[in-house]
C-alpha cells in the first residue's frame, strides 16, 4: 500500500510538468467557445475571409500564440492575462494546435463524382 501510493505520487510528479505543457485540449475547446475566439475563426478554426484567418493546427509556437493573443498584430482585439490567463491560453493552445485536419478532397466521394459526366 505504502509503495503504491509512493509510485503514484512518483508518476504524478513525473507527468504534471508535461501535461501542463501540452495544456487541456478540452477546456480550450470550452473557452474558444466562450470567449469568442469562434466568431471570427470559426468552429473549427478555419477562419473567413472578412473576420479572421483559418488558426486551426496554427503553425505558430505557443510563443507566437501568446504574442498574438496579448498583443495582436492588427485587427484582433487583445486578449489580457486577466482575461485568459496564461494557463487558459495555453489550454487555448492545445485545442488549436490539435483541432482536426479537414477531409481530403479525394476522400469524399460526392465531390469525386462531380464533373466526371
Ligand atoms: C473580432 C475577431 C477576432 C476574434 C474574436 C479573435 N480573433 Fe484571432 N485573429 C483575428 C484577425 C483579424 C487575425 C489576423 C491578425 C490580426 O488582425 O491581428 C487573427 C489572428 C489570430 C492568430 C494568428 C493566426 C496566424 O497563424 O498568423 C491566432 C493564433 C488567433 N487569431 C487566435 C485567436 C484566439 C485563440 C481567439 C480567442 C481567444 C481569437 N483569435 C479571437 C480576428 C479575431
């Protein structure tokens, strides 16, 4: 019992660090879903043309996220720490980064039957 709780309180030391790292992919989604990250995004993050570019699978580092968050480049409006800490901003993070890749086109089959006739 004792060395359970031992190797438990090991495993939990060792991952914390990493999982705080990769951030909660499920209360980023929460929050690009509250704090409307969406209206201009998207969804799924693939953006529209008048309000935002696609962010989904971002290339940015969580750096480059963060500057953008804090302190956008142009039209988006800045969102503070009081706002979206750096914890939430990096669950944001998560969600973005690991949002699914959209179909192949060769993959649907309805769009492969168009214009064959
Ligand atoms: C009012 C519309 C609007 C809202 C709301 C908004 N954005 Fe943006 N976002 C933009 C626009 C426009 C850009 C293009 C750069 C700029 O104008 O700063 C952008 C750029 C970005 C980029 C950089 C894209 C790239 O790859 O260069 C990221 C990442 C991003 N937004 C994330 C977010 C997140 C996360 C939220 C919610 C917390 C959010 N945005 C809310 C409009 C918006």
């Amino acid at each position: 019992m004792k060395l359970t709780t031992l190797a438990l309180f090991a495993a939990a030391l060792g991952t914390t660090p990493a999982m705080a790292q990769q951030g909660n992919a499920d209360n980023g989604k929460k929050l690009f879903e509250t704090v409307g990250c969406f209206q201009c995004h998207g969804l799924a993050g693939q953006g529209a043309l008048q309000t935002g570019p696609r962010i989904s699978r971002t290339a940015l580092p969580l750096e480059g996220f963060l500057q953008q968050l804090r302190n956008p480049l142009n039209q988006m409006p800045p969102y503070e720490a009081a706002v979206i800490s750096d914890k939430d901003a990096g669950d944001l993070y998560a969600y973005v980064k690991n949002m699914p890749a959209p179909p192949d086109p060769k993959t649907l089959p309805l769009l492969m039957t168009m214009g064959s006739k």
